[in-house]
C-alpha cells in the first residue's frame, strides 16, 4: 500500500530532551516536508528537501532540524525540544516540484513537550 | 507573500444540508487551488484542486471553482452527511511544492 508513514504517533516528552520523529515513504518520491498544525493557524512548513541531501528551511525552521541521507526518509529532529514545539507534526510527499500536485501526507505526530 | 483566508468555523449543519465554506486567497503569479480534509484522528487528504482560472475541481460531491477575478475558491457540497463531519482546508501552490494553507474549518454535520 502506498503510504507515509510517521513515528511515534504520539510523544510526551520534556524540555531540552533531544528527540526524532521518523517519517518514511514508500512511493519512490522525490520531495518531501514536514508541517506542524496549531489551531487556528493552520499548518506551516518547517523544512522540506527537493531530493537526497537537498534540505531548505521552510516558513518556521526555527528549534528544528531535517536530513535526507535516502530518498524515502526525512527525520525531524528536535536537539533541545521547548514546550512552544508542542503541536501536530505532518510528514508530507510528492513526486515532483512543481505547481499544482498532490501532496500525499502521512497521519500525524502528536508532539506534546513538558 | 501568499496567504489563504477561509471561514472559521465550527460550521454545524443538519444532514442532508447545504454548505459552503469561503476561501479567498493572496498570490504572486498563477497559483495552484486546493481543498484537503482531514478526518478525526487522521492525515490530510486531498479532495479537490484546480490549477487555472476558471477550472472546476470536483470529488465525492463536493466542488469548487477557481475565480481569479474574485481571488476566491469556495468549496461546496450540495447535501451533506454525517460522514462529511471534518476538518477542511483551503491551500494555494504559487511556486514549487510549498502548500500555504488557510487556518481550517472545522465541519459538524448531525443526523
């Protein structure tokens, strides 16, 4: 089944405990991202990567970092995770860049930091 | 730089009512239109987009247009069901991959 998958699902952590959110995709995908969801906001772009080892910052980088050492995976890294971190986390693929395509996402991290 | 507004909800309807959600949006250049939904406890799907002025997109009932005139993509479900109960977001593409969303509105369809 053609899917991203994201993990843990769910996470309770405290501050300045680093952490990683995996996320994987099975769809042969070139570009990938990660979004948080804060209500009322809607969901931001933290990082994306156009392929292997190309990363760029997104809309709110700020506290985050990203890698992509094989096209299906792109970790979320959190070094010292501070309680405005805590939100929804999305992973995110599509096939190519370009206007107009579907991005396919995968179903969510719950981030919650003490 | 690009924005999306769409309508706050909750919106509450009764099933087999109709609904609207507005989505007006700010963009350089010709940007893709999109609505996603996220259903309880899940990830984003799409549901519907249109890449030109103009363009219909449609799916499971729902549809909306692209109106560059108005800087608009309303999205509509002529009658809708419990099932409809969701999250939807109205999103734009104005230059590569980047999804700018609109902040969501949260839909409660009751029997």
């Amino acid at each position: 089944e053609a899917q991203v998958t994201q993990n843990p699902r769910y996470l309770i952590t405290v501050t300045g405990k680093k952490l990683t959110v995996t996320c994987s995709q099975n769809m042969n995908h070139e570009y990938m991202s990660w979004y948080r969801q804060d209500p009322g906001l809607g969901l931001r772009q933290i990082y994306y990567s156009m392929n292997v080892e190309v990363t760029d910052k997104g809309d709110v980088p700020e506290g985050y970092k990203v890698s992509r050492k094989e096209k299906r995976n792109f970790p979320l890294i959190l070094e010292s995770p501070s309680p405005n971190q805590t939100s929804l986390y999305f992973c995110a693929s599509s096939p190519w860049t370009g206007v107009g395509n579907e991005q396919f996402f995968g179903p969510g991290t719950r981030l919650t930091v003490l | 730089g690009n924005s999306v507004t769409q309508m706050e909800g909750p919106v509450t309807l009764s099933e087999e009512a109709f609904l609207t959600i507005n989505c007006t949006y700010t963009a350089t250049g010709y940007p893709s239109l999109f609505w996603y939904v996220q259903y309880p406890g899940e990830g984003l799907q799409l549901l519907l987009k249109a890449t030109k002025a103009d363009d219909k997109g449609s799916n499971k009932g729902f549809e909306a247009t692209y109106r560059k005139e108005t800087t608009s993509f309303h999205l509509e479900k002529g009658s809708v069901q419990v099932s409809d109960s969701a999250v939807y977001f109205c999103a734009l593409t104005a230059a590569g991959n980047k999804l700018t969303f609109g902040g969501g509105t949260r839909v409660l369809v009751k029997p």
